[in-house]
C-alpha cells in the first residue's frame, strides 16, 4: 500500500505512486514538488504591484541571447517543465468595447499599463494594449510562443501565448504588430516574470483604424516591415494548399499593419488579386490598386502581372471589352508577353462568338436558332446575376428599360469597334423596343437562372 498522502493533491500523489516506470514516477515527483514549491511562493506574493526589471534595451540583450540559445537547443531533449497555473480563469468573452469603458462614477478611465499589473492576478474586466518589438520563438517542450512587448509608457515586458490557434501564432506575436490583452493574467515563475495568456480570444490583433490603437506607435518613424511581411509569407502558404479564404484573411491583415511600404503594399493587392479571382469584381479593384505606373523593369514586370489579373477578372465577368482593352495595356508594357498574348486571342475570340450569336438571335428565327438563344441568355443571366439587377423574368413581360439600355448598348459597342456598322445600328434600333427578345431567350435563361428578384 502506498503511504497516506498528506497533499491536499491526494489524486495527483495515488497518480505518482500508481506509475510503475521509474522514470516516469521520478518526473512526476520532481514535477509535483517544484510546481508545489512555486505555487507557494507566489501564493504569497500575489496581488503584488508589477515592478519593471528592465529597459527596452537589457530586455533585449536578454531575449536575444535567450533566442540564440533556444536556437542552439532546437531538437535536443532539454529539461524545461510546464508549471501550473497558480488560478485558473475563463476566457474572456467580452469586445473591447466592454473593457475599461467607465469607472463606477461613469469617469472615462484609459487601458491600464504594464505598471499596472499584479502578480499572478486575473485582471478582470482590463485590456492592455502593446506593440511587439522582438522576434517570435518557441520554447522547446512547452507549448508557448514568447516575445517581447511594450506599452505607451516605453515599458517592456515578456508575453507567453499558451494555446493553439487555427491563426500561426508567429502571425499574432510578429514583430511591429499591434495587440490587445484583454483581462491580461501577469505571472512570477523562477524569477521571471510575464504575461501569461492561456485564451486565444484573451488577444485581439489591431488594425490601422482600430481606435484602440496607440498614437505613440502610428507615428513611429522606424519602419517595421516584419509583420507585413509574415502576413504576405503566411497567405503566400495559404493560397498554395487552395485555402482560400485564409489567405484573403492573411493578405488582408498585412494591408492593415502599421510601417508597411508602397511595394508591400503593392504586393499584398496584387496577390489578394490572385485569390478575388473568384471574385471577380474584388479581384479588378485590387488589381488596379497594385499598379505602379513607373517605368523600370521590376515596376513594368509587376504591372504586367497586375493587368492579366484585372483582365482575367473582366473575363470571367463576360466584360469582354475590358478584358480585351486590359491585355491590350498589358501587351503594350510587354509586346511578348506569352499570358497577355493567349488571353487577348481568347478574349477576341469570345467577343467575335458572341456577336454572331447575338446576331443571330435578335434578327433571325429564334425558333430554328433555339440554341444561340440559349447561349446569349447564359451570357446575359450570368450579367444580371453578378451585377444584382432586379429583373422578374416570365413569359410574357420581356425585359426591363435597364436591361435594353445595357445590355444592348454593350453590343452597339461592340459593334461599333468591330467596324459592323450595320449590325451597330441593328442593336441600336431594337435598344428602342419595349420586347427585344421572344420567348425563347427568355425561356432558357428562366430555365437556367429562376427568377431573380
């Protein structure tokens, strides 16, 4: 029989002696007596006001060296132990708009600072905001992300993230980001000291715009390029595995960190570009954000990439004609480029097919060219649909002024550059008439695409 415990941890005692590998009974003693030890000691420290051991300079020779030697360790079995949690808290549920909003007499009261923080407290119902200024590190055997931070008052501080998140936690401790601490929990462990965050909702990453965001740092003239370029490293990654929504996500955030450059910036539209391709109308205005308009090759070559994604975005939105002008702009900065000169043949293609079509829908008889009428109804319900016009589609009422006005003013347009005068002046005319498509038109797109409201 083991002997009777006397630890209020009765359960974790009969875990030790039940444990027949000595190995494992030896860790469990040790780990048991030293998280025992610990927890005393800052049981009686706790609720102690934080006293700052460093300035943003030593915290740095510090955490370098540390880093350094993490480093050097990388993949060996060193003997670091997971401490407990002296109390345990909940997350933390509430918006930043819920935190340090008033004292009881309704005074306006500031995010508290790292001097305000106490040993080992749960710091109910604050936020802290800091800026990380160090590169991220894992510590080996625990699972914790450190960095360094610092407030609006220049005081440093360590922050342990301890969770997993579907986010990289690189992404969330990358140096120049921005962060909130809601209802931070500061913790004393072998003499050092940090903020602990067990919770992935216990931290908010802030964005330029944020109006939690702290002046002292929006106005920093040292460029931190870090953070943008993690993001855009992170999306990159994303878009590879065809995890399209996070690398939006990733592209986005890099585009609303703080001490970007033009180029990054410019980077960052034009790859969230790539992935709006799939939305087209998003991925056009991207495209045209990311355009440079200098004159050197690596400006030239990124405004090339840029125009074949504008233009593969007017494709897919059957805006031939801005297709076809944006691979013409592209083949201008470029004459040989290979993308510019197969798309623009596609897309020339496709405007010559659908004038035919068109043609011989709206002046021949719809009831021997069934098919064409089908294909201009795909075309023009694909139209409607991506442009949510409000159109009630049945047998009898044909189409809307709208409809008439811009549907057959493209194809006058079309026309018109295509030197078919006479076909221009064809639409031009049925543009005036209140049902410019019979029965048939409308009853494929009706069979396509219902009704749209």
């Amino acid at each position: 029989m083991p002997p009777e415990s006397t630890s209020t941890s009765s359960l974790f005692d009969q875990r030790i002696f039940a444990s027949r590998n000595p190995r494992c009974r030896s860790y469990l003693v040790r780990f048991f007596h030293d998280s025992t030890e610990l927890h005393d000691l800052a049981k009686a420290r706790q609720g102690e006001l934080r006293v700052a051991q460093h300035t943003r300079e030593s915290l740095s020779r510090e955490y370098t060296t540390e880093v350094a030697q993490q480093k050097f360790e990388n993949g060996k079995e060193i003997d670091r132990w997971v401490r407990l949690i002296l109390t345990s808290y909940p997350p933390c549920l509430k918006p930043l708009t819920a935190l340090d909003k008033a004292s009881p007499l309704m005074i306006l009261i500031p995010f508290m600072l790292l001097k305000d923080l106490r040993i080992h407290t749960h710091h109910q119902g604050r936020a802290l905001v800091v800026r990380v200024f160090g590169e991220p590190v894992y510590l080996n055997n625990v699972v914790s992300l450190v960095n360094v931070v610092e407030d609006e008052a220049r005081d440093v501080e360590k922050v342990q993230l301890f969770f997993s998140s579907t986010l990289p936690l690189e992404v969330m401790l990358a140096k120049g980001t921005m962060i909130a601490v809601k209802e931070p929990y500061y913790e004393l462990c072998d003499g050092s000291s940090y903020l602990r965050v067990d919770h992935p909702s216990n931290v908010k990453i802030l964005h330029q715009g944020d109006p939690w965001c702290l002046e002292v740092f929006k106005t920093s003239s040292e460029p931190i390029l870090t953070a943008t370029a993690c993001w855009k490293e992170y999306g990159n990654h994303a878009l590879s595995l065809k995890k399209y929504t996070d690398a939006i996500h990733c592209y986005t955030s890099g585009l609303d960190t703080f001490g970007r450059t033009e180029a990054y910036k410019r980077d960052l539209f034009r790859n969230r570009a790539a992935v709006d391709l799939l939305a087209a109308e998003a991925a056009k205005v991207d495209a045209f954000e990311s355009l440079t308009g200098h004159n050197d090759d690596e400006s030239r070559k990124l405004d090339t990439k840029a125009l074949y994604r504008a233009g593969r975005s007017s494709y897919h939105l059957r805006d031939f004609l801005a297709a076809e002008e944006l691979y013409q702009r592209l083949l201008a900065i470029s004459r040989l480029d290979e993308d510019g000169l197969r798309e623009l043949s596609k897309t020339q293609t496709r405007l010559i097919t659908q004038l035919r079509l068109t043609r011989a829908c709206l002046v021949g008889d719809l009831d021997k060219t069934e098919e064409c009428a089908i294909a201009l109804a795909n075309d023009l319900g694909y139209q409607i649909s991506i442009k949510g016009t409000n159109v009630h589609l049945d047998r009898t009422n044909g189409y809307s002024d709208m409809i008439m006005v811009d549907v057959l003013a493209n194809f006058t347009e079309v026309a018109v550059r295509r030197g078919h005068l006479e076909l221009a002046l064809e639409f031009q005319s049925l543009a005036k008439e209140m049902y410019i498509i019979t029965n048939g038109v409308i009853s494929g797109m009706y069979k396509k695409y219902g009704k749209f409201e």
